[in-house]
C-alpha cells in the first residue's frame, strides 16, 4: 500500500473522493485539515491551498469544499477502524498513529477526570499529518557529530517545520546501522509523540536502523531512564527537550556513559545559551534554517559556540 492509499482508506467518502480527483503528488503534501464547516485545506508545497468539491487546487477560500459534520463522522469511524473504544487510550494524548506512521490529530470536547483528560467527545477538527522519510538527509552532517566513529553530544535547534525531527531520525538510522566508515551502535529512543519512529502497534514504520529500541508514546524524562536502566544503549536520542526533568534525564544518561542526540525548538544558537544544562552539556550545536529558496540549511558549532560547518 502506499502513501496516498494509506491516506484515502481513512478519509470519509466525500473527502475520499475530492482528494483522489485532486490527482495530488504524496511527496509534496505534508498535512490535510478538516474542521467542521471550515474549508477543506491542504498543505501542499509548503503552502495552504483550498480544494474545490471538483478536486481542484486552489487559494481562494470562496471555491472552496467546506467540510460538514458528517465528513468528520466518517472519517473518524474510518480511522478507528470502527472501534472508537480501543483508541481510547491514543484518544487521550489528542492523536492517533496510524498504519504507515502518519499521525492524526484530533480536537473537539475534552472529558475530564480527577483533573486529567479521560476522552475527547464532538470531535470538529482533524488534522492528518503525513509521514515522510528523507533518507540521506543526515549524509553530509554524520562526520561533525561522529567522527572516526567517536559520537558527540549534539542538540539541532531550529523552528518548528524546519526538520530538525526528520534530520534526527535520519542520524538515528546511520548511528544505528553503521557504515563503512564507523560501526553501528545501540540506540535508545523515547518518541514521547510518535513523531520519530511513528510506531504502529508497536513497530516503528519508519527506517530508524537496525540496533534502535524504542519507547513510543511515553514522557522523555521517564523514557531516558527506563532506556538507560533496561536497554543498555550507547546513544539516547529525544525530540524536543525542554522541562527541567527533561534536561536533568539527558544530563544522567550523559553521566552514565551514553551520548545523547537531541533537538529543542529555538531560531538561532543564542537560544541555546538561555539554560545551564544546553551551554554546557553538547558538543556539537546544529541550527537548521529555511533559506530563501525554502531549502534548509544548517550551521555546524563546536563546544565554544563557534562555527566549524556550513551544510545545505
């Protein structure tokens, strides 16, 4: 099966339908938008573009399909696998991964019980992520953090959609799989939002090497102990460090002999100097750009803060 396909199976048949004449290219489209009477929008291109009922492109909203009550119905039962009860437990976290590791996100009423989400009710807003690999992606940034297979702490910074989790990932397969030029080690990951592995049932979908266990869906801080008390692993990777517990874990298993990969949002290297734990504890910073033509770009620093790399 592929993406697209993955995609269609748990769309409701109107949606089904428009998207399927919308004749779209999987790897240009990141997100589909439903909200209940809103306009069906799509990110495609890196832009947000309306579709028409007839399946067009378009950037008016006044020609645009507008998603109805029943659209979110069926698309909800379809991706439930008409089961509502047994996604419970996903429910609670706001998403639910699904075969293929694309991550949908829902919001509507939130139950709560003894002060902690229970279910979500009236579900309006739909929002399915698709999950796209970049293999390679990491080629030519491997020798910075590991060279002559010596891994270095390092923490990628960038602003939110730049890549930094699709770059980690692609590191986490090489660090994991080894090469010609460095062997394969243990990786420990905590995917506290399944952004990473987009584990289905358990089974990472995506390609994150063959010596990576995973601890899917569960916090960072608790994750990282758990991996370094049972897995014994030579590298913990996480995405998006920020609590104080969060930093306190990465500095323990820093402590107990792992290295560690990690990433936090922030728009330039001062935003790694904000906190003890990030000026101290990395020695390799990695910030992650969109340039002007919309590639990505990425500035290499060593332990002083100063430049070593350029890549894009």
């Amino acid at each position: 099966m592929d993406k697209l396909e993955e995609i269609l199976r748990i769309l409701g048949k109107n949606i089904r339908r428009i998207i399927t004449n919308a004749d779209i290219d999987i790897t240009k489209l990141s997100e589909i938008r439903l909200r209940s009477f809103m306009p069906l929008i799509i990110r495609y291109d890196g832009r947000d573009l309306f579709i028409t009922p007839e399946g067009k492109l378009d950037m008016h909203e006044k020609y645009a399909y507008r998603v109805s009550s029943e659209d979110i119905k069926e698309t909800f039962v379809f991706l439930s696998d008409y089961s509502v009860y047994a996604f419970e437990e996903e429910m609670k976290c706001g998403y639910i991964t699904i075969a293929g590791g694309h991550r949908v996100g829902i919001a509507g009423k939130a139950v709560i019980s003894d002060g902690r989400i229970k279910n979500m009710r009236y579900i309006s807003f739909i929002n399915i992520r698709v999950a796209h690999e970049c293999i390679g992606c990491a080629e030519h940034i491997m020798d910075y953090i590991s060279p002559y297979g010596n891994v270095l702490n390092t923490l990628i910074v960038s602003a939110p959609g730049v890549g930094k989790t699709t770059l980690l990932r692609d590191i986490i397969r090489q660090l994991s799989s080894g090469s010609k030029n460095y062997p394969g080690k243990n990786v420990g990951v905590v995917d506290e939002r399944s952004e990473i592995c987009a584990c289905y049932h358990g089974i990472p979908q995506n390609n994150v090497g063959i010596r990576t266990d995973v601890i899917d869906a569960c916090p960072k801080a608790e994750g990282i102990m758990m991996l370094v008390r049972s897995m014994s692993p030579e590298i913990i990777a996480v995405d998006e460090i920020g609590t104080d517990r969060d930093m306190k874990a990465v500095l323990y298993s820093m402590t107990c002999g792992c290295k560690v990969i990690a990433t936090i949002h922030g728009s330039g290297i001062e935003d790694t100097g904000k906190d003890f734990y990030l000026e101290n504890a990395f020695d390799r910073i990695i910030v992650l750009k969109m340039n002007k033509t919309n590639k990505r770009t990425a500035v290499i620093y060593d332990k002083e803060r100063s430049v070593i790399g350029n890549v894009s």
